[in-house]
C-alpha cells in the first residue's frame, strides 16, 4: 500500500528466518472487493467489531498479532512467500488459489477449492 512512500525504505526488509508480527484478516475469494460476509479468520480490532455488529460469533478469535516465524511457522505458503521483501509497516493484499493457500489439506471453514485473500499489515519485523 505504500510502496512509493520515501521512508519506506528506511524500514527493515523481511527475509527467512525472520519473526514477524502481522495484523490480518483472511477472506473467502467470491470475485470483487473483500467483503465482510467472506471473512473466515482476522484478527484485526476494527475488523472483528464489525463482524460482532453482523451478529457473527468471534468469541475465539483473537486480537493479538500474528507472530510468523519465517521458515518455521505453520503458515500457509502464499502468505510466507508474499511477505519476503516486505517491509515493517507495509499494508499487502494477497490473493490465493485453494492450493497454493492450503495444499491438498481440507480446511473445514473454507470451501473445498475456493480461492482466498489475505490483507495484512506488517507491525513489525525482528530480524534473526
């Protein structure tokens, strides 16, 4: 989201091996903008607010950032490969096809084969 923004630069970059915290929120891919209906895990404040005003049940999610471990972390591949050359503070969209998200592995709150999303913001990166 600020790629062209001149400070950008000055933040650390994202490489293996790296920890880093993220704020996300993960969607089902329907085609169009992310909506709130397609929401199938965040941990995103702002997000989950709005979430709990549709009446949906959040009571398990948490709001404390993600911590990724590049490399070592359980994290779908999509969102360990779109975060390398990242840097603290970038906003980044990815869109993912079901295999490149999960594999061959059934995921039972997303739909076998469906395409996913995940926005996140890079809080921080502690470098290893």
């Amino acid at each position: 989201a600020d790629y062209y923004n001149e400070e950008r630069q000055e933040r650390k970059v994202v490489e293996r091996g790296d920890e880093v915290s993220l704020t996300f929120t993960a969607y089902i891919f329907t085609g169009g903008m992310p909506r709130a209906a397609n929401v199938y895990y965040t941990n995103d404040s702002t997000q989950l607010a709005q979430l709990q005003e549709l009446r949906l049940n959040t009571e398990y999610w948490s709001s404390e950032p993600l911590v990724v471990n590049l490399g070592t972390s359980n994290i779908i591949n999509g969102v360990t490969e779109s975060l390398v050359g990242c840097r603290e503070g970038d906003s980044v969209e990815v869109y993912m096809t079901y295999e490149e998200a999960y594999e061959d592995r059934v995921v039972g709150i997303v739909p076998h084969r469906s395409a996913v999303v995940w926005c996140y913001t890079i809080d921080s990166v502690v470098k290893h």
